[in-house]
C-alpha cells in the first residue's frame, strides 16, 4: 500500500482561513490527501461541519491551534483529539477567543479614525468564527490600502509590533501543552523556527516543552528553510518528540496547497495512540 498522504495543519472559516470547513473537506479529498486535521485558531467551531461534509475516504483528525507565550514571544501550539468538553482547556480556549475580539477591534477603530476607510463593521462582516489578522487584513485590501492580505503584514500597517498591531491574550506554552494533554490530547509544536513572523524560542523551551508532555515538533513547514528543518530533526531526535509536516494551509489568505508538506505515517499513528479525548473519523 502506498503511504497514505496526511497534512495536520489546515485552517478554515472557522477561524482565518477562507474555505468553509465541508469545502475545505473536498478540496482535501481532491488534493489527494487521506489524513486532513483541521487546526483553526483557539476553536473548535468548524468540527462539527468537517465531519458533516467528510468525503468517503478521508480521515478527519479534529483539533485546534492555540495562541501561546514563551517570555514576549507568540508561539503556536497544536493540539490534536482532545476532548472539547473539558472545561479547563475549553475555559483557556474560550477566552483567548475573546480577547481577539476586543485586540481586532482596537487596531479596526485605530485604521477607521487614521481615515484608511477599514471600520470594525467590516472586520465582523469578514470574520466568520476566530477573528484574526488576517480579517484586519482582507478590508486593509478591500479599502485599497495595500494590494495582498501579505502585504498587511508589514510594520506600517499590522505586523507584530507594527503601527496598527494590537497584542492578543496567550497562554502560556508550558501551561498549553499541560492543558491539551490533561484534555486528553497530543500537543505538537507549530512551527517552532518561523522566524519570518517574529521571534522564535530557545531549544530550553522545546526542553521545557517537552517535559511538561510535548509530543511533536511541526518540521516539514513552508516558513522552515533546510537549516530550520535539519536542526528540529535533531532537537526532537534527542527530546524523543515525533516530526510533522504539514501545508498550514489559510484557502486563498496564504499561497501555500494542501499537502504541500506532509506528515509520516509513523508520526500520524502516535497522534492516534496517545490520544484519549476524541478518535479520528474516516469518511
Ligand atoms: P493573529 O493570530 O490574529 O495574530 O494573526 C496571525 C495569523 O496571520 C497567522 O496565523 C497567519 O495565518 C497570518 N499571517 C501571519 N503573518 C502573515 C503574513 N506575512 N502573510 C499572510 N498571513 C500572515
Ligand atoms: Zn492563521
Ligand atoms: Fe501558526
Ligand atoms: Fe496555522
């Protein structure tokens, strides 16, 4: 048999990607993918649509990525097949979700009263579950400010740190990785060296990370170049973590495909092992 094709980062309408979850589904299935996880930002609110619209033959692995701190710096964590129910991870997830509301709103109204002709109005209309950036971004386009949802990224408009940008609630990482396993799940770190999107961590916190009940490290990710991905091999190597690949695919907000990068089966089937909160769904 074949190795089954799995990507275990995808985003959706859910929160900022710009497929809704059954479409993004079948755009999965098309791609030629036999494992899709579906990661949106601090929710689970696309679950229940993905596995309405699961194609016959796909397997859906449901799971989230949470908005994390590690001393000043924003990380990413996924977490995998907990048990959404379990109200202390639920709890966290519930109020990082707010406070990207009330952070959207501020850099919204500081773009309508710079005269950009962005209003919070809009920002709403566009979000559709977990309101992100990438919302500002898209009527940042819209109003003609600049010319690709990337572009919104640079310091003068909302890039970290940038003349627009507004921080939002994290939790912290340790805490992150003890609140997904305690739900029952498998926490792999997101892109731990995107060092394009701004500070990245020290291998302490990976160490840090990795007591407290890190699994996996995300290797195989468009913003790691071959230095990145060769030392992470490594770093998990010696922590005893699983490598993952995957697309992080954003529908048309980013430019990368689905399946662009890629999971190994050998990794894919310790996420299912270790998982206790929830199973996977084939279709
Ligand atoms: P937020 O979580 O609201 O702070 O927004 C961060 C999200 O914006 C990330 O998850 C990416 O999807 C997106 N993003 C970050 N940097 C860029 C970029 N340079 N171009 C396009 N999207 C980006
Ligand atoms: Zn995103
Ligand atoms: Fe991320
Ligand atoms: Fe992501």
């Amino acid at each position: 048999m074949p190795a089954r094709r799995i990507d275990l980062h995808t985003h959706s309408t859910a929160s900022d990607g710009t497929t809704p979850p059954a479409e993004l589904m079948r755009e999965a299935r098309d791609a030629g993918l036999d494992v899709v996880a579906l990661t949106d930002h601090d929710t689970t609110g696309g679950h229940d649509e993905a596995l309405a619209g699961l194609p016959a033959g796909l397997t859906l692995v449901r799971g989230t990525e949470l908005s994390c701190d590690s001393g000043g710096i924003s990380l990413h964590l996924l977490a995998y097949l907990f048990d959404p129910a379990e109200p202390a991870f639920a709890a966290v997830r519930a109020e990082l979700r707010a406070s990207r509301v009330g952070r959207a709103e501020t850099m919204a109204r500081r773009l309508e009263a710079a005269g950009t002709g962005v209003t919070w109005q809009r920002v709403q209309e566009l979000a559709g579950g977990t309101v992100g950036r990438p919302h500002v971004a898209q009527a940042l386009v819209e109003a003609g400010c600049v010319a690709s949802v990337g572009e919104a990224f640079a310091p003068e408009w909302i890039g970290t740190g940038g003349r627009f940008w507004a921080p939002k609630a994290e939790v912290g990482v340790v805490d992150a990785v003890r609140l997904v396993v305690g739900a029952g799940g498998v926490a792999v770190f997101a892109h731990p060296s995107a060092s394009k999107r701004g500070r990245t961590v020290d291998d302490s916190v990976i160490e840090e990370m990795a007591e407290a009940g890190l699994a996996g490290l995300e290797v195989d990710h468009v913003d790691h170049d071959e230095a990145a991905r060769a030392h992470l091999r490594d770093v998990a190597a010696a922590l005893g973590l699983f490598t993952t690949g995957s697309s992080d695919y954003h529908g048309t907000n980013k430019t990368v495909r689905l399946g662009e990068n890629l999971t190994p089966e050998a990794s894919y089937e310790a996420v299912v092992e270790r998982a206790t909160g929830l199973e996977v769904v084939t279709g």
